[in-house]
C-alpha cells in the first residue's frame, strides 16, 4: 500500500523567508526553475515514484519543545457516562460521509476529560504501510527499522504514535490511502491538537529537533513547498504531500472532503485528472494524484483552503535523499569535531527521561558556529530524510536510481539517526551502514582525540 506522492524539485534561489506564507510573494534574485523534457523524464521512468521537493538552508536550531503528548495528571482509567459524539449511531470514521460540528463535539468530550485540557499542543504522528509482505528483499527489515526510527523519535519527544498496516478505504490506494486513515485518528483521537503524517519511506535524522507550533499558530495544515513554485511556475512539484501536519478541527475535516473528491473513488475521478494535467504542464501522467490536488486548491483558491495553509521551506521538514545521504559520514564527523572541543553539555551522558533538555542546550550551542545550517552548504543534521521513489517494499523504485542509492542510502540513514538514540544508552554503531555496535567511552567523543 503505496501512501506517498512528491517528485523532484530544482532549488528556488531566493533566500529563505522569514515566514513561509500561502500569499504569493514577489520572485527576487530570480527564480530559477527547470521544468520541461528533463524534468518530465525523471518523473516519469518510473510511474507513481515519485521524488521530493529539494530544500532550502535551515537557520533556526535552538527551538525549545512546543509541544507534549503526555503528561502526569492525564486520567485515561476513567470515560464518564455522559452521552459524547461517540454514542451517535449516525457517525462513522469511513469517509462516505460528511462530520460537522467537530470543533463542538471536540470540546465537549474535551471538558467531560479535563486532564486532557490544557497544557502544550498534543501531537498524534501517524504512518503506515501495505497490509502484506514486501516483494523486495529488503523491504520487511527496511520498514521495521523505519517505524522503529518514528517510534524513538516519538517517545523521546513525548508523541503518540499510530501506525496502520490496514487499507481502511480499498479504493483509495496508493498515495490516496492516507486520508481515509487520517480521518480516522482524528475521531479515535480527540485529545490531539494535530495529526502528523508521515510517509513510511521518510526518516528522522535529527532526533533532537523539535517542531516550531508556534509559528503555525494560525494555520491549519503545513506542508514543505514554496509559494513561487505554487503561483509563477504552476507546478505540482511545488510542495510535497508525503509529510505534512493538519490541525484536529473542523476545517481539516471539510479540507479532507474536499480533496478527497479527487480520489479515486470519485465519480469524477477521471475528469480532476484531465484537469491537473491540463493546470500542471510539468504533470505528465493522467491520473488524479494528492499533491497534485492540493497544489490545484491553493493555486486555484478554491474553497478559501490557502489562508490557512502553511508551506514551510526553512528546515528540512522533509528532505530530498539523493541531496542529503552522502554528506551524512560528513555530517557526523563534524558534530564529533564540535563536541571534542565544545562545552561539557555536548558530551554529558544523561537520562533518557531529559533528553529534551539537553537537546535544547546542544542546539543552542551547536548554532552558535559558523555554518550551522541543514541545507545542502551547512553541517547540521537534516530533521527528515525522504525516500520518495525508493519504493524499499515493492523493490520498483524510480529507474535514476540505484540499489545503493535506496537501500544502502537507507540503512546510512537509518544507523545515521539511531547512533543518536544508542548514544543514550552508551553505544553507537561500529560504522555507517554495520549491524554491529560498540561501546562509548566516558566523555565521547573527547576521550577519543
């Protein structure tokens, strides 16, 4: 069960903006965008793998956790009796029927559960993959290790985490299968205040950053993209679907109608795939996909959905692989450089249970040095790597790349982000792409000069 969608994008080179609106911008230092031919080429040798937009430098390393899923007074032993959304025989979670008043009923259920109330945003992350084995060798092990990777990244950010090997709406496969199970959560999980997806083939590789909510305050969906690719270039590689967090709200639930109407269980499926080819000129396969749809109801501004969405491109919200995994043996060496000669706050050994608060203090640290930046010149970790096209279950990846791309690329990535998490519990990995594991030695890695 494919549940991801992107392609590959040319680098806009105007500077990062301060703020990442949905309102067009004007395009300074000219916007450089190759389109055409060889971009249709890449797209389309391998049908429905797709790449991942590139990013742009991130500057901002020091965000202290803005959130938290848990807490030692929520009462989860006790539902009361009072009649909730839930003991309404006429709401479903399947998705052939319209939810109103969410934002009520929420509140409702929200005060008869007041240890849920309050407090910092809760954050529910979820993920999935196809109900079946993998064909490809490797795949069962790769998506074992990717879940294990959401799994740490979560419960050392105090996340929930819901992952889902179940088709919840058969004809909605592919990259469409999210949204039925989207929906789905946000019903099961009224306490959270956002849902994160996050594609099965994308992987944390900056376990100690933490999202900046306060910057999407007063947005309801937030994707990585940029406005100028989204309005001067009508491009539907100008954002990417394949990780993106949507707001638990009424709104989220209109949106996911609304773009669910191009899926392919529409009546008019067949015609939202004529008219995103006809839109999208760089779009070169017939059929109806997500992101194409959600680059059509910003660009179009239909339903009034783009105010309250965010396209982020300051951080590697998601990142482009075939940027990003062969600079990671790079990477590390200079986070071992940094900590040998850097404060003892960089190479104290700690509980797992503070991580967050030592997390704080290197980022702060770490930032205060020249280049510290996650884009393709910087040294800094990139928050997640994305595989778009990599297809590591199916084997049937996009036909640019290489066994050693893909998979050799994913076990770098993967041992990248668990030596982070191991080096918690006193080990690291005997090298980039090794199963084995070796001690750390008191005061690492300055004990190692």
């Amino acid at each position: 069960m494919q549940m991801q969608s992107s392609c590959s994008l040319p680098r806009p080179k105007s500077p990062p903006m301060a703020r990442s609106s949905i309102i067009p911008s004007s395009l300074s230092d000219g916007l450089v965008f190759t389109a055409g031919a060889f971009l249709a080429l890449l797209i389309f040798l391998g049908l429905y793998s797709f790449l991942s937009p590139t990013p742009i430098p991130n500057r901002l390393f020091s965000f202290s956790p803005s959130f938290s899923s848990t807490s030692s007074h929520i009462d989860d032993t006790y539902d009361p009796p009072d009649e909730t959304f839930y003991d309404d025989p006429t709401l479903t979670y399947t998705i052939d029927k319209s939810i109103s008043n969410w934002d009520e009923k929420r509140r409702h259920w929200l005060k008869l559960h007041p240890s849920f109330s309050g407090g910092r945003e809760r954050i529910l992350m979820v993920s999935g993959s196809q109900p079946y084995p993998c064909r490809s060798y490797h795949g069962d092990h790769l998506l074992l290790r990717s879940f294990k990777n959401k799994a740490d990244y979560c419960r050392l950010h105090g996340i929930e985490l819901f992952y889902n090997t179940a088709l919840l709406n058969p004809s909605m496969n592919f990259f469409w299968a999210k949204i039925p199970v989207i929906r789905a959560a946000m019903l099961a999980h009224p306490e959270a205040d956002w849902i994160w997806w996050v594609d099965s083939d994308a992987i944390f590789t900056d376990m100690e950053f933490s999202l900046p909510l306060d910057r999407y305050r007063a947005h309801n969906l937030v994707l990585h993209g940029w406005p100028e690719l989204v309005y001067k270039k009508k491009s539907w590689c100008s954002l990417n679907a394949g990780v993106f967090l949507i707001r638990n709200c009424q709104w989220s639930f209109d949106f996911m109608d609304e773009w669910a109407s191009m899926g392919p269980q529409s009546p008019d499926y067949e015609k939202w795939g004529k008219l995103q080819t006809s839109t999208f000129k760089d779009k070169m396969f017939p059929n109806s996909d997500d992101q194409s749809g959600l680059v059509y109801l910003i660009l179009t501004g239909k339903g009034g959905w783009r105010d309250k969405i965010y396209l982020e491109n300051e951080y590697y919200f998601q990142g482009y692989f075939a940027e990003i995994v062969s600079r990671l043996e790079d990477i590390t060496e200079r986070y071992i450089e940094e900590e040998q000669k850097g404060p003892a706050v960089l190479r104290r050994r700690h509980a797992e249970g503070v991580f967050l608060s030592y997390a704080k203090e290197r980022n702060a640290e770490l930032g205060k040095q020249k280049g510290a930046d996650t884009g393709p010149t910087g040294w800094r970790r990139p928050f997640v790597t994305h595989y778009t096209g990599c297809q590591p279950c199916s084997g049937d990846r996009n036909k640019v790349y290489s066994a050693d791309n893909c998979t050799l690329g994913m076990y770098k990535a993967l041992n990248f982000a668990d030596d982070q998490v191991l080096r918690i519990y006193g080990f690291r990995h005997a090298s980039s792409v090794s199963a084995d594991v070796q001690p750390l030695p008191f005061d690492y890695p300055r004990s190692e000069e």
